[in-house]
C-alpha cells in the first residue's frame, strides 16, 4: 500500500523593493523542492500556529529582515516528491514590506543556502522553484522562460 502524501501549509513573502526582488537559494535541506533553486522566504506552518506568526518567524530566520507589513495575495498548490517523500504543498503567498536593515540568513542547517535581490526580467524560470514562479505571475511579474 502506498503511503499517502504528506501535506505541508507554507506560508511565502513576496519582497519587493526597489524593482527587485529577495530570492533565497534552497539547500541540500530542502524538504520539497530542489536544492540550489532560487526560492521564496518563507515556509512552513507549524501546528497551531497563525499564518502571519509563521510567516514573520520563516523570514527572520532566512533573511534577519523583520516583516512591517504582509498582504494575503494568492494561494497555490504543489505536489512534489523528493527523498522518498510525495507531498502535497499549499503556498500562501503575502506582499511583504521589510523594516530597514541589513539582511544575511540566520537559520544554521536548515533549507537557505543564501539569499540575493535578483532584477525580475534577469530571472530565468528554470532556475525558480515553482512557488517562486507562482510569485512573480502574483506579483504582475514575469521571468525569462515563461
């Protein structure tokens, strides 16, 4: 019998500033999409936990920036299978508005390799996971690829 998919809530930040935008590089950690693809800060929610907190705590760990403003802009499903492991993702995608200051990822051994601004029209989809490109047609963006 096989196993049924596991089910993970992610919530995603949509950082945009300066007509760029904050990508992180996903790690060897990942638990569901590849690693080395530029992805969303963002991730899972934890049981009982609302949303807005998860989102808050994701981001901090994986850029230092502390959320100021978050807006609900889109949600999408995924089904993906990596390490012997099918899953069935929902991505709950927020327009994010970051305090001021210096941003360097803070979680040690989890899923977030690095972190970059990246120019959207410089963007190549095939380098993106698929909730990053999620993001960017949310956004009104597109990528080279689309």
């Amino acid at each position: 019998m096989d196993a049924a998919p596991r089910t993970r809530v992610s919530a995603y930040a949509v950082v945009i500033d300066d007509g760029k935008l904050l990508l992180t590089r996903l790690s060897a950690a990942s638990p569901v999409f590849a690693p080395g693809l530029w992805h969303l800060p963002g991730g899972g929610i934890d049981p009982g936990e609302q949303p807005a907190d998860a989102l808050a705590r994701e981001v901090y760990e994986e850029t230092g920036g502390t959320v100021r403003d978050a807006r609900l802009i889109g949600a999408r499903t995924y089904t993906a299978h990596r390490r012997g492991i099918d899953w069935h993702l929902v991505g709950l995608f927020h327009a994010v508005t970051l305090l001021p200051g210096p941003l360097r990822v803070q979680e040690s051994g989890g899923s977030t390799a690095d972190l970059a601004w990246h120019p959207p029209a410089g963007l190549d989809a095939a380098r993106l996971s698929p909730a990053a490109v999620d993001a960017l047609t949310l956004a009104e963006l597109r990528p080279a690829g689309t």
